[in-house]
C-alpha cells in the first residue's frame, strides 16, 4: 500500500533551541541560508521559539518530559521514535547509547516499525558497514539502527553508498575513506548528499535519515566546531530543499540540547523542531515534546489505528513570518 503522503525525518543529534547570544549560541554566528530563506528570513530563539514562515514553521520540542535532570540521547531518541516517555520508564535520562532495557521497546514500537506494519514503504537511508555492530558493539547502538533493524529496514551498506543510494550519518563520505580506507566510496559535497537522500525519499513513504556530528561538535568543537558542523547541515538541507518532490513533506527534529551553548554540554533546552512541505500545519498540530513526534508522523501518513490528533492550544512567543 502506497500514502500519498511522503516524509522524510532528519534527525539532527544534540541541537536545541538557545538564546540569541552570539557569545555562546553558533546559531547566531554561523552563515545559514536555506535555513533562514526556510523560515522567511528568522531563526528559532528561547525568547521568541517558535517561527512561521509560508510552508515551514519552527518550533520547541520539550526533551526533559517531566524528568529531573539533564536529557541524554539514549533515552531522548528511544522517545523520540516510540513515542513513549523513555527517561520516566527508565528511571532517569541516560545516554549515549539506548538503555538495553528500552531497546526492545525501540526495535517493537518506532514510528519505522508501525508504519511498515501498517503498509507503508520504510527506509532508514544511512549507510552501516556490512555486519555492523557486531558482537564488541552491541551494546553501543544508537537509537535510529535500533529502530531500523526492529522494522528490517537495517539494510543500506557499503555497496548501497557507492552507488548513492545511501548516505553517510557524516553527511560526506570523508570518515568512510578515511577511517574504514575505502577508496572506492565517492567523494560527495553536502549538497550533493542531500539531493541524494531526497532521491532516496522520493520512492518511500516514510524515510529516516540520522546525523550524530552536530552532538559530537557541541561536545567537542567549541564555537568554531559548532558554526562549522551548523553550516555543513545547512548546506546539505539545500541539497534536500532543491531535489525534495513536492509530495514529500519535511520533518527536522532533535533529542535534546547542546550545541546551540558552546559554554556547557547538553542542556535543558528545547530540541529543535523545523517542519515545511505539504500538511505542515496538521504534522505540527499539537507537537509539544520529542515524545510527540512518532505520532504525529503516522498520522501524517495516515496509518490505520494512529493516534488520534491531541487537543491544540496557541503556541507561545509565536514571530510570524508574512
């Protein structure tokens, strides 16, 4: 069975929603233009979080879910793709990896498993080397191979890069090349992966594509780290805006904070939500958390037996782009 409706889910690790404070926030240094000309010429701020703009909003996603302490990715991207509320059940927010008690509550209830399980064409579009994790990694899995592997769509590796249809989680193929010494990986540009993985999107229902570098940079970069794994994003999302088919709708989302303030790690800001294409309004209505955004994606790809909508109420601090 074929949706009418597309989406393709970018998931950006550790990017929140911080203050205008070029002093600490790469957001206000860094040179980003499809993000800005997406969102009519503004960027999402702590005093102002939410941005409208003509087929595109940008919007706060709640990462502590009612949890004391600070969010971490294990559990963020286990309630980000469940829908469930990962650090309560867990007892408290834990990362990197998925908790192995959550993991199979990751691989049965994704957003990727339901949809497939409802008829729908999946793919997750990172490339994993063949055999990945293997036995000394298992215990290290994030939480978007996870979800991929529990709806059998773990399926894109070496082979699948060469020939683009895959993308690296590095966006380039550099630490292919160079880490793992396979020359026979292409040397791409952001741009050009990004039209790749709108290539990818355009024959699925539903695809996942996952980013880790921007979390690693605001761990480690420091500011000039941070502009530069900021503006690599930008650009490989001009590459998606410019081969994206219009069938296909949009869906940025984050677990948690973190570079967007070079002066700590992870923090307790509000994960970053951008949203543009098609049934943009409907796919935002009622998106308050990270432990939204499953749901909301199957009832954009209208999944029998979805959620049903949640009750709405105006989002604050609202710049409204005409």
């Amino acid at each position: 069975m074929t949706s009418e409706r597309r989406l393709l889910m970018i998931f950006l690790d550790g990017v929140g929603i911080g203050e205008e404070d070029a002093e600490a926030n790469p957001f206000a240094r860094a040179v980003l233009p499809t993000l800005h000309e997406l969102l009519g010429g503004s960027l999402p701020w702590l005093h102002r979080p939410v941005v409208r703009a003509p087929g595109a909003v940008a919007l706060p996603l709640d990462a502590t879910l009612g949890v004391d302490g600070i969010p971490q990715s294990g559990t963020g991207q286990a309630a980000l793709l469940t829908g469930a509320n990962a650090p309560r059940l867990f007892g408290r927010h834990f990362g990197p990896w998925t908790p192995v008690r959550l993991r199979p509550l990751v691989e049965e209830r994704s957003l990727l498993r339901r949809a497939r399980d409802g008829g729908r064409k999946v793919v997750f579009a990172n490339a994993y080397p063949r055999g990945w994790p293997g036995a000394v990694g298992s215990r290290r899995v994030a939480g978007p191979p996870l979800a991929a592997r529990g709806a059998g769509v773990l399926d894109r590796h070496e082979e699948a890069l060469r020939a683009g249809r895959a993308v690296s989680s590095e966006i380039v193929n550099d630490l292919w090349r160079r880490h793992l010494g396979d020359d026979s990986v292409p040397i791409v540009t952001e741009e050009d992966a990004g039209r790749r993985l709108a290539g990818i999107a355009a024959e699925a229902d539903l695809t996942l594509y996952a980013h880790y570098a921007t979390d690693t940079a605001g761990h480690r970069g420091g500011m000039a780290g941070a502009v530069a794994a900021l503006e690599r994003v930008d650009r490989f999302l001009a590459g998606v805006l410019e081969a994206l088919p219009p069938s296909c709708t949009l869906l940025l989302v984050s677990d948690h904070g973190n570079i967007e303030d070079v002066r700590t790690g992870h923090t307790r800001n509000p994960a970053l939500g951008v949203a543009a294409g098609g049934g943009t309004r409907d796919l935002t209505a009622g998106l308050r958390t990270i432990a939204d955004v499953s749901a909301a994606v199957l009832r954009h790809l209208q999944i029998p037996g979805s959620p049903t909508r949640p009750s709405t109420r105006p989002l604050g601090g609202d710049t409204v782009v005409a």
